[in-house]
C-alpha cells in the first residue's frame, strides 16, 4: 500500500487528557479515535503472570493499536495514521498499574516512598499496514513521603487512573529529588520519540 506525502492530521486512540495536550504542544492536528461503550478498554491492560514491564508495555501497546485499527474500520473514518501510547511504573520487575481503590494507592506511593522506579511509556503509531513503535524508560527517584504526605495526596483523587498512582505534572512533584530521562515521557508521550514516529507515518509536522 503506497502512502500519500503527508498527512494532515493524526487519530489519537486515548482518553488522556495528557496526551492531547502533549500532541498540542508539538503542533500536530489530531482528532479523537475512542473506545465506544460495547468496548472495554480497560481489558486491553490486564497484566500476564510473571510479564516483565518492558513486554507488558509492548504488548498493551500493540493491542491498543490492533483494537483502534479495528475501531477505526467499523466507523468507516477516513483513512489517516493511528497514534496509541501505553505508560507504565515498574518498581524492578513490579509493575505498578493504575490503583483500583485508595487502599491501592496508598501501598504503590509507599512503595515508591525514598526509592527509584522506571516510567516506561511505548507509543505506537500506523499507517495503512504498517506500523512503528518505540519506548520511552525513564527512573523516576521519590524523596521519603510521610505517611500523612501520602494520605493527603490520595485525598486528593489526582493518583486515581494513574499509572503508579501519580502523575508527575502535578502536586507529588514537590517530592520528586531527580529524573533522568524523558519529562514527557513520564507524563505518558515522549515527544522525541512521537514526533520520530510520525514523521516515518508521514504525519504533517509543525516544525
């Protein structure tokens, strides 16, 4: 299949508002591509007994991409290329998902509390048959949190639907000490890597 130039818009197949954000910044026109109500995204991420993070990221990724293909086919959209991304906290071969509950996000945080974690974000993008993939790891390192810094941030609702139950764009990045890596990445779209992923999809760039 032959691909057009350029193409001027991307579909973005996720609900974070993280990643529209993310793709505003880089200039890219996008427009929505989501689950409807008889999917249930949240399946796509159910962990496999004893998966390292790296293939679990992988992985989760290329089934948000096969099953965002799908969508996209079923709606009969115009054709253009497909951009899904999959984040997640891994506490050595743990992985730490988004918490179901606050007793869950209390025990990651604590978890994490004085200790270095690595944020791996896989963003996958196609086009037609083809398709890319690259992965952001970045190690994150929390400074000790006091069991009340704990309780108070999960008061706040921010670590729900959170991978790790944080998000380093907001309030817990006052007990960040050090990041090596990719800022946006963490955030849940390294913008190095998409903006590489896109021009190979021959996505229109604003740059």
């Amino acid at each position: 299949m032959s691909l057009p130039n350029q193409f001027d818009f991307v579909y973005l197949a996720s609900q974070s508002p993280r990643r529209v954000q993310l793709l505003d910044q880089l200039g890219v026109a996008h427009k929505p591509l989501l689950p409807g109500r008889d999917e249930n995204a949240e399946a796509l991420e159910v962990e496999r007994s004893r998966e390292l993070p790296m293939l679990y990221v992988q992985r989760v990724t290329l089934r948000k991409l096969a099953a965002a293909r799908k969508r996209l086919d079923q709606r009969r959209l115009p054709e253009a290329p497909i951009l899904v991304a999959d984040t997640t906290v891994a506490l050595g071969r743990r992985i730490l998902g988004k918490p179901g509950n606050p007793d869950e996000a209390r025990a990651m945080l604590s978890a994490l509390s004085g200790r270095s974690h690595r944020v791996l974000t896989a963003v996958a993008v196609s086009a037609g048959k083809l398709h890319y993939m690259e992965v952001s790891v970045s190690r994150v390192r929390f400074a000790p949190l006091s069991a009340m810094t704990i309780q108070r941030y999960v008061d706040s609702g921010e670590p729900q639907g959170k991978a790790g139950a944080y998000a380093i764009q907001g309030r817990i990045a006052a007990w960040i000490e050090h990041i090596e890596g990719s800022y946006t990445g963490i955030m849940g779209l390294p913008l190095h890597e998409t903006a590489l992923l896109l021009s190979r999809a021959r996505v229109r760039l604003q740059l």
